[in-house]
C-alpha cells in the first residue's frame, strides 16, 4: 500500500487503528481485522476480541509465544492456539528461528532461547514428579509402619 494513501484512509474511516480495550460491544462486518502483538493478550482480551467476528470478516493473529510480556505469562494466544487447534476455518501458522528476516545472529538467539526454555521446563516437571515420588513414598512408608502403642481401654461400666 502506498505510504501515502494511509493518512486518506484513516481520514475516510475505510482503515481504523483501535486499541483492543475498543473492541468491546462492537460486531466487525465486512472487514479485515489485524490483532497484533496477540502475545501480550490476556485469555479474557483474547476471547472478547475473536468473537467480535461478524459476516464477511477475516481476522488475522500474530504474535510471538516466546516475548510474552505479561506479569503471570498467562497468554490469550497460547490459551487460544490450544483451545482452538484443529477447528475449521481456523488455521495457526508457526515460525521458528529460520524465518527470521533480520541479522542471522538473531535466529541463532531465538534458537538458544528456545533451548533455554525447554530445558528449565524439563527441570521444572522433573523437579515436579520428583516432589511428587517422594510423597508416595512417605505415603507408603507411613502405611508400613507399626501401630504405636497404645493404653488399654479402661471399661467404665
């Protein structure tokens, strides 16, 4: 699109730039709807905006799962990409390190992040079944063990 025809689309109303918090009670008909940034949506922000679709609209998500800036790392598009995978009419697409159109360093970073990621997941679900073993097992070495012992019961009748 020609830089300059933009400020003209915007002044016609045909091309609109709203912040999602916008997008509240509106119904999008006949439109071609960008959600950028999707990484940084909660799953509540992501739910109001993906049913916003109307007739005739096509609405396009991007986002990177690996630059989520929010405080809990909750992510609407994580959320959405497993809620919604393998719906019809609804394609995800997935880029790794070799699409990456910048300085080939940056690939190589994406990459080592990526390993970074996976390994302190692994470590944490090893952690996770580990503290998990060993409450079955103080559960089952507290079922082996011998009856204390205890006072007769004096027959009050």
């Amino acid at each position: 699109m020609d830089p300059e025809l933009v400020p003209k689309l915007l002044a016609a109303g045909t091309v609109e730039v709203a912040p999602l918090a916008y997008m509240r009670g509106r119904t999008l008909n006949n439109a071609f709807v960008v959600l950028d940034e999707a990484q940084n949506t909660t799953p509540e922000q992501m739910k109001m905006f993906l049913t916003r679709l109307g007739f005739g609209t096509k609405m396009v998500v991007t986002g990177d799962v690996t630059q989520i800036d929010l405080p809990t790392g909750a992510s609407g598009l994580q959320l959405v990409s497993r809620i919604l995978e393998g719906m019809d009419d609804i394609h995800f697409t997935r880029l790794g390190s070799e699409d990456v159109v910048r300085h080939s360093l940056v690939g190589r970073i994406v990459d080592a992040y990526t390993k970074y990621d996976a390994e302190r997941q692994a470590r944490a679900y090893e952690g996770q079944s580990a503290r998990e073993g060993a409450n079955r097992a103080e559960r089952r070495a507290g079922l082996g063990r011998a009856p204390q012992d205890r006072k007769p019961r004096r027959d009050n009748r």
